[in-house]
C-alpha cells in the first residue's frame, strides 16, 4: 500500500533477488549474522532489530504446515528463540494480503537478564518460507509497540 510506503521515520528495503520489501524505523543500521538474510538493529538498544530469514520449500502455501499457533509455537522453539529461553506465544492469526496467506505472532522469550518481545510473520512463495522478526526489550515495549507493528506491516512479496 502507498501509505506503507511513505510513512514517516521509516526506511524502504527491497530485495530483488529474494523477492521482498520492508520498512524498518530510520536510524536502524544494516548488520550482517550468519544465517539471516537482512538484519537492522538499534545501534543503542541491540534488542531492537527485524531480521529475515528465507528457506527453500516445497510447500505451495504456509497453511500448509498447519494453524498459525502450531506453527507460531514450532518456529519460536525451534528458530526463532535459543533453546536456553523460555517463550510464551501471545497470539498467532493468518491474513490475506495479495491473495497470500501470512501468518503473524507475538511472542516474548525470556533470558535470564532480560526479556525480548516480539512479532514475527511468515509467508511461503517463489518456493521459499520468508520469516521477519522483529522486537524490543519487553522494558520498551510499549514504547517500541507501533513501530514493530508497521514494520511487520510492511513485509510483502514480489514475485522473483
């Protein structure tokens, strides 16, 4: 939509190569982890990021693997948050953009010196499973809220 794309405090990404676009809050800086396929985060507050991931896949559509709190519940164990956390999925609910089904959740992970709370949605085309996360320190959640909420918002797909 146009008014993703033009709203204020937030930066563009396209990947043309993946076949994906985002926002992400201005002041963010690009980082690189072994794994992910785009990162920025906060340079003040680390807990601050959105991260995306992309997995070849055979699966045509994400329904595919099951409801959206299965699958929210498996991805967050598994992927999303190290072993060694203790996560509690919030919410977890399927929409249709593009004629595409995503699935998006809430979830905080605690470690033992702090909690990340955060959103993530998922989405399968170009045979490839697309997962962005993005989150806050539970302590600035609330202030960090919006934010991520648009951020998750804004992750579409192109056909590549």
């Amino acid at each position: 939509s146009v008014a993703a794309e033009n709203k204020k405090g937030f930066l563009p990404v396209t990947d043309n190569k993946d076949g994906y676009s985002f926002l992400y809050p201005f002041g963010w800086q690009e980082v690189t982890i072994e794994g992910q396929d785009k990162v920025f985060k906060d340079v003040i507050e680390p807990l601050e990021s959105v991260s995306v991931t992309v997995f070849p896949t055979n699966k045509q559509d994400i329904r595919d693997f099951g409801p959206p709190d299965q699958v929210a519940g498996t991805l967050i164990k598994k992927v999303l948050a190290p072993p060694s956390q203790k996560t509690k999925l919030i919410e977890a609910k399927e929409q249709d953009v593009d004629g595409k089904a995503y699935y998006t959740f809430e979830f905080v992970a605690q470690a033992p010196n702090f909690t990340r709370h955060a959103l993530s949605t998922i989405v399968i085309g170009n045979g490839k499973l697309y997962t962005l996360t993005t989150g806050a320190n539970e302590r600035r959640w609330g202030k960090m809220k919006d934010k991520l909420q648009t951020i998750v918002e804004s992750f579409k797909l192109a056909n590549v």
